[in-house]
C-alpha cells in the first residue's frame, strides 16, 4: 500500500524531493502540496497528480496526508514540525532542524511527550554510499582509534543573501552532523579563523573560513568552507587514525585520457553530488514508517545538536574565541 504524502515548500529541495517521492521511492504517493507562493504550489502539484492546498496547517490536517515533508525556509519548520508532532504525523524535516536551539528543544520535548519517535531531520550524507563505507571502515577498526579528520565543503558560489553564519547554520551544518555520526562522540568545542577573503565573493561575506571542531574523546576536526570556490561542488573528508587513514571517495565518474589530458567531471551542486544519498534517505524513511510507524534516521536530537554546536561556531567566527558548547544531557528516549 502507498503511503501518503504531504509536502509544504515547493522550492527547489521540495520539487527535488517530490519528483523522487513520485519516481524513485516504493511505497509513497505525494498527495498534497503547498507553498506560500501559491502559482508555484499549484504548478507542482499538478505535475504529480496532488492536490494543492492554502497552508501548511491544512496539509497537515489533511486525512489523505500519513506523513510529512517539510521543506520549506528553515525559519518556518519548527511550527509545521510541532504541528506534525501534535497531529501524531511522521515529519521529514530538511535540516535545520529549527533555526535556534530553543525551538529545536521545544521540538525534542513534544516528541517525548508524543513517547514515540515522529521526526527525521535531512542530513542526507548518513545515507551516502561513500559515508557509509568511510563509517564501516571506522568501525571495524581498520584505521585504529580515530585521531584527526580534515574536512572540506566547497560550492562554486552562493547567492547575495547567503551571510557569514550561514557557512555554520547553513553549510558546515552537514559536517557538524557528519563527524558526530562517524565518530560517535560530541563536539564539546568550536572556533573559526578566517583566512583572506576571496575577491569572488559579495563585500558582506567572510568566505573561506576555517574551523576547527574537538570531540570529547579528544579528536580533532578541520573543516575548510568555501562557497565561492568557483569550480564546482567539492566535499572532503579523510579520517586519520592510529593505525591508518581513510578518504571520502570522489563518486563515480569516468576519467577521459585525451590529447595527453586526463580529464573528469566536477559536480556542480548538492542535487547532482548527493542525488543518490536523496534516493536512499527517503526511501529507507517511507520503509520505516511504513514497517515501524518510526523514522530511523538523524533525530531531532540530532537537529538540536548541529543546532547548539552551529551557535557556538557562529559565535567563534564574531568573537575569534574557542567557544565550548553547551548541550543538555541526551534524553534516554534517543538511544
Ligand atoms: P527555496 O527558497 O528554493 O524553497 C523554499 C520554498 O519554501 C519556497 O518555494 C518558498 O516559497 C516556500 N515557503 C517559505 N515559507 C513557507 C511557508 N511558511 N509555507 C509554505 N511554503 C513556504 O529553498 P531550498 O533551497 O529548497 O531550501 C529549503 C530548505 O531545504 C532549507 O531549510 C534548506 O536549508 C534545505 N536544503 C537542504 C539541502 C541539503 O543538502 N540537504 C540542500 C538545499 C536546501
Ligand atoms: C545548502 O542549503 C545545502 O544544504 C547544501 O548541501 C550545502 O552545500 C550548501 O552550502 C547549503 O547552502
């Protein structure tokens, strides 16, 4: 039986997600669409046989409506999350999360008080393939106890609106997830040193900058963010540790040997370098909910933790300071 979906934000990550909901995943139909842009949210639904409604609460609402996506601006997914919790809906939320700690935590507390788990957050790396062998490498043992990590995350450019702290809130947030996930530890620390600026970027951002992260077990993180690279879209990551190290792979792409040149492609943005993890993270979610009637990917506390350790990097970046970060006790509820 297929399960129906409602999505609110029909921008570009929901009509990606939507087409993949409608093409790519068994078992989930997409039943109701909206956006606050109401052309667009009418265009999209047509295109996939939903219906389009006036607001988020009314898909929400809807009984057709099993489990939701959100993927609208950040700054509105804490209401329609809580909405989702209080309907006793399942909710995809792309990351963030909530765009402070405080609504992520509100959101944490009404899925306890709900007492089963309800929400996803979209931190699609964990369902890379490459991730995913980096983690089992890890895990066996193969490189010994993790010591270090060098990350980068670089976009050819961004848009005039994009602003310093969204290279944390908005960008590094997948790191900051990443390194939690791979190495199964916290971040307890943050700091920010910035580099000389690119002069391929709008006078008001300060791109690249540096970051450094430490674990509680005491590893250490680098993390390079740079969104004004110019060449295309580049992730990095390489796990040093006792005994051996072990690299993110570049994805398939063929090589081209050529007029004395080899030569391949560079992605150019996170719907092409990711498409596959996208495929994946939504189906294993339709699976989950479908099987279990729970999600079993990134949490809330998840959400709530990138949330608290984006802070403190913002935080670096404005004081140059090494700022600790200040998260509660995990609840027993998240494992
Ligand atoms: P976008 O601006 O293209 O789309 C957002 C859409 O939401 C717009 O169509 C807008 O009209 C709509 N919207 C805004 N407020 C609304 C409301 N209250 N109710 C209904 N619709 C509303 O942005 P995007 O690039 O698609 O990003 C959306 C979200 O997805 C952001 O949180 C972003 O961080 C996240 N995102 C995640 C990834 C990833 O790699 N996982 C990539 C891109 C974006
Ligand atoms: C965007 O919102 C994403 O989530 C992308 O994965 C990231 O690379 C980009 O920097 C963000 O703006």
């Amino acid at each position: 039986m297929s399960m129906g979906i409602g999505v609110i934000g029909a921008g570009w990550i929901g009509q990606e997600h939507i087409r993949r909901l409608t093409e790519r995943v068994v078992g989930a139909n997409v039943v109701a669409v909206t956006d606050i842009d109401a052309e667009r949210a009418k265009k999209v639904a047509s295109d996939v046989d939903a219906r389009a409604l006036g607001t988020g609460q009314e898909v929400i609402d809807d009984p057709a409506v099993e489990a939701v996506v959100v993927t609208s601006w950040g700054p509105t997914h804490a209401e329609y999350v809580l909405a989702a919790i209080a309907a006793g809906k399942p909710v995809f939320c792309e990351k963030p999360l909530a765009t402070t700690a405080e609504d992520c935590l509100r959101i944490v507390e009404a899925e306890q008080a709900h007492g089963r788990r309800l929400v996803q957050v979209g931190f699609m790396r964990r369902y890379d393939a490459g991730y995913r062998q980096l983690k089992q490498v890890i895990d066996s043992g193969g490189i010994g106890t993790p010591l270090l990590m060098h990350c980068a995350h670089r976009n050819p450019t961004v848009p005039e609106g994009y602003h310093s702290a969204m290279a944390a809130q908005d960008t590094a947030i997948h790191e900051i997830d990443t390194v939690r996930w791979l190495l199964e530890d916290e971040i307890v620390s943050a700091q920010v040193i910035t580099p000389r600026s690119t002069s391929n970027k709008y006078d008001h951002l300060t791109d690249p900058q540096f970051m450094l992260f430490e674990m509680a077990g005491g590893a250490r993180i680098d993390l390079e963010v740079f969104v004004n690279c110019q060449y295309g879209y580049d992730i990095r990551c390489e796990t040093v540790g006792e005994t051996g190290s072990v690299s993110l792979p570049d994805p398939a792409q063929v090589w081209l040997r050529s007029a004395g040149q080899v030569r391949t492609e560079v992605y150019q943005d996170w719907k092409d370098r990711f498409a596959d993890a996208f495929d994946v993270e939504l189906t294993e979610w339709v699976r989950a909910i479908h099987d279990d009637g729970e999600p079993t990917g990134p949490s809330a506390w998840d959400g709530y933790a990138a949330s608290v350790i984006s802070d403190a990097t913002v935080e670096s970046l404005h004081t140059g300071r090494v700022v600790n970060t200040q998260l509660k006790d995990r609840p027993d509820f998240y494992g």
